[in-house]
C-alpha cells in the first residue's frame, strides 16, 4: 500500500457526484498513477481516453441526481411507461429473470457462459457494480463499452425525459439502467437476455419481461424493511416473477418460502424444477483454484466439471445454473437427451465473478469477498474454511448501515483472529464508531481495531496477518458490501 492522499483528493474533489460514483473514479485514477496496470476486462476501470472518460462521467452525474437503489416506490408502472414509449424492447428476446437473497449474480454469470458456450449471444444484467458502472449491461459476456453505454443513454434520454414529465415520480437510477440495458440488449441484438432482479420481484423494474425460465436462488432474511420479516414474506414478494407457463429453477429454500413459491408456480401453470429433487449437486471436491464437480441436470449426470470458484455455495450456483440452461433449451421436456458434455465442462471452466472470493494478493493472501448480509457471510466463512488453510485470519469490515451487520459479525467470529473495523465512501456505509462498537460486543475488545479509512484499514489487516511470517499462513478477508470490495481491489489491484 501507498500513500492514499490522493485517492482522498479525488474523492473530495467530486463534491457534485454520487460519492459512490466518485470513489470508484478515484480508486482507478489512483491505480492508474501508482503503475498497477488495467483490471480485468470483466471489471473495466475508467476510459484512458479524457474525452470519453468526461462524456461518461457527465452521464453518471446525470444518473446521480435521480433516486438511488435505496430509495424505491413499489410499482413498475413508470418502467412499463418507458418501455412502451421504447417500442417494447424486452420483448424482442427471450429471457431468464433471477431472483432471490444471495447468489444471482454468482448465477448469472454462469448461466451466461452456458448460452455463449452453445453459440447464442447473450446479454447479461446485473446489480450492483464492483467498480464500473459499465459492469451492469454485458454483452456476450463482457461488459459494454463506454461509448456504448454514453450512447445507449443518450438513444433513450429523449423518452425517459418524455416518460419523467408524466409520472408522479421521475425515473429512479436503478430504472433508467433497466431501460438501458433492455434497450442495449434489442439493438445488439441478442438471443437471449440474463436478467437480475435489483431488489424482489413483483415490483422490481426489471419485471416487465415475460421469462421463459424463472430461477430463485436461496431465499434468506435481507431488506426486511421493504420485502417483509419471514422468508416467506420475501419469496411472495419474489414470485412475481415467474410467469404464465414458465419454467421455474427453484435452488434448496427454507420450508415456508418454498411453500410460497410452489402454489405461485401452481396458479399460474408453470413446470417447477427443484434442487434436491428433480437436478443437484451429486458429488464435489475441493480442486486447485476452485472444485471439480459432478452435477445432476434435467436431462441426466454432468461428470468431472472443473468450476473455478470456492465454496460449496458456488457448487449449488452451478447446479441451478445448468438447470436453467437446460430448461431454456427444453432438456427433459422437448428433448430428452443432456447438453453436450464437453461444451458444458468448457463453459463452467471459464467462469469468473469477481468480489466473490477473488484472491487480489498473495504473501499475504488477500481475498474480496461481497458478502454483505449473515446468510452471505456464513457461506462465505465456510467456502473459507474449505478452500484456504489459514493459520491466522484477519477481516477487514465495512458495512452498509441498513444490514443486519450485528449477525455478519457474528458469521464471521469464529474465523477471525482480528478484524479491522473501517467504512467505505458510500453514504450507506455505517459510521466506523457505530460498527466498532458492535464488533467489540462480538468479538471482544482485544480483537477488535479501528481504523476509519479503508486503505490504513487494509495496510493495518496486512501487517497483522504479516506477523505470522512470509510462509506461516497468515490472510487478510476484506468483506461487508460490494462497495468496499469494489474499493479494495481498486487499491490493492490484481495478482
């Protein structure tokens, strides 16, 4: 780590933006400076041209002045308005809309490289971004273009402003890049659209796309304030997306939410398909670099799947994943016969999903986690446990203040030696002394430090794990929201 003067600089500078926009920005100029190289290409920083880095910044501030994905008004009246004005985009392509608490994007993403192994151009949406905006609209399975993007809102700026006009409310971020991507998606075009739904279901803005195959990931206790205070609760709220004869992908749930989801399935006709039951996981085992799994698809076994991904969760992931996939091209219903074996083996080897326990460093080894609710946090320490031999493990934790962070905390006692208390740059991020003090009430004072900016936040965590010894196993988990993930692989960088 460096002097991280600058990054605050930057960050200050941007009085007039998003301070979740800004920082992303900062982290990439300060990279950019330090000499770490570019990201990834799934993960684009910002654009080395100065025009378009300007033309794309006033787009974000434009976005930044609408509601944020916090603040949300439960219809999907004012996105049906944009899309009827829009011809109809979403309706060009079939779709797979995802739904549920943890694991869409996860899941996502491999249904994505199933499609594109099998030749069908895809389109990908997905929320949050680790670092650029860019990250939400993919097509065949890389994020748009900065000019692509630039130029897509501005094919579309004329009807939202028309649509805004209109409404009681104008439209929120989060429905402006819906409309966006479904655009993006119609003028490519593809084949087939991957849809996550940013938050529920039946009033999501996602939710005016009529999915062939509807998949729920496991449902757990997250935005209770606006979904509800049981699983159950939340899985109704989640069933609005699944359709009249749609396939339904549903990943192991608990009893009442599954419950919820089976008589939706029933009322509206569609073809149910359970984890545990009729596909799942039959075998897995911890491999170099991820897992090798055997799979049990709509349409039979699937052996010897190399996935590049930790955890058990993960596995889960691809289980649900395959199903989708198959189920889209009508596996066990129209045809009785598997998917190619080798193709499917070839898709799931090239998965990536950044955040989601990406190692950014080694000696010590240092992993991103976006884990930013208990049920999160659990998998996440057990996927831990698992695939590293820690002898001493450090956190880094900055979380968002509407989560139920007490219980992050307390998924992640048992495996921290230490944790470094700190706060990302969002707005939402819970004050560092509030956090601080909870910590303390699970961990203990003596395991408990603070440091309020988040790059002494990770130099403090990596000379902790350092003391071990360059050989002796020490690491560092940076977790709590998909935010600071975002900002710590910006400052750390990659490799």
């Amino acid at each position: 780590m460096t002097d991280s003067d600058p990054f605050d600089e930057i960050i200050e500078a941007e009085t007039d933006r998003d301070p979740d926009l800004a920082v992303i920005e900062a982290g990439s100029r300060t990279l950019r400076a330090q000499g770490t190289g570019a990201p990834e290409a799934d993960v684009p920083g910002r654009p080395e041209d100065p025009a378009l880095d300007k033309a794309l910044r006033e787009v974000e501030a434009e976005l930044a002045t609408r509601w944020g994905e916090t603040k949300l008004e439960p219809s999907v009246s004012r996105i049906a308005a944009l899309m009827d004005v829009l011809g109809d985009p979403q309706r060009s392509y079939p779709s797979i809309h995802i739904t549920g608490t943890n694991g869409k994007t996860s899941t996502a993403r491999m249904i994505e490289a199933l499609l594109g192994a099998f030749e069908l151009r895809t389109g990908r949406y997905t929320s949050p971004h680790v670092q650029s905006i860019t990250e939400r609209i993919s097509l065949d399975g890389a994020p748009i273009s900065a000019e692509r993007f630039i130029e897509t809102y501005n094919d579309i700026k004329p009807y939202i402003e028309m649509v805004d006009a209109q409404q009681e409310f104008r439209l929120s971020f989060f429905e402006v890049l819906t409309g966006m991507a479904y655009a993006a998606f119609a003028d490519a075009p593809v084949d087939v659209a991957v849809v996550e739904v940013g938050m529920g279901g039946s009033w999501d803005a996602t939710n005016v796309i009529d999915a062939d195959v509807a998949v729920v990931t496991p449902i757990d206790l997250d935005h209770t304030d606006r979904l509800g205070g049981t699983t159950g609760e939340i899985a109704a709220e989640k069933a609005g997306i699944i359709k009249q004869d749609a396939t339904v992908i549903l990943a192991q749930q608990p009893v009442d939410a599954a419950q919820v989801l089976l008589k939706r399935a029933v009322e509206v006709d569609a073809t149910v398909a359970r984890e545990g039951l009729e596909f799942g996981v039959v075998s897995r085992q911890v491999a170099v670099g991820g897992q090798l799994l055997n799979l049990r698809g709509l349409g039979g076994e699937y052996e010897e799947i190399y996935l590049p991904l930790h955890g058990p969760y993960q596995a889960h992931n691809a289980a649900v994943a395959l199903a989708a996939v198959e189920a889209f091209f009508g596996v066990g219903a129209q045809r009785p016969d598997p998917l190619a074996i080798d193709t499917v083996r070839k898709a799931f080897a090239s998965v990536t999903s950044p955040g989601r326990l990406e190692v950014v460093r080694r000696s010590p080894t240092v992993v991103l986690d976006a884990a930013h609710n208990p049920a999160g946090a659990r998998a996440t320490a057990e996927a831990v446990a698992e695939a590293f031999d820690f002898s001493r493990l450090i956190g880094v934790v900055a979380a968002s203040g509407d989560k139920n962070v007490r219980g992050l905390l307390e998924a992640f006692e048992p495996m921290f030696a230490e944790v470094v208390i700190t706060q990302n740059s969002s707005h939402r991020s819970m004050d560092v002394d509030e956090l601080a003090a909870i910590a303390v009430e699970v961990f203990g004072d003596e395991r408990v430090q603070v440091e309020p900016r988040l790059p002494d936040a990770l130099d403090a965590a990596i000379t902790l794990a350092e003391e071990e010894g360059e050989f002796a196993g020490g690491g560092v988990l940076v977790t709590g929201s998909v935010i600071t993930v975002g900002e710590a692989r910006l400052l750390l960088g990659r490799g």
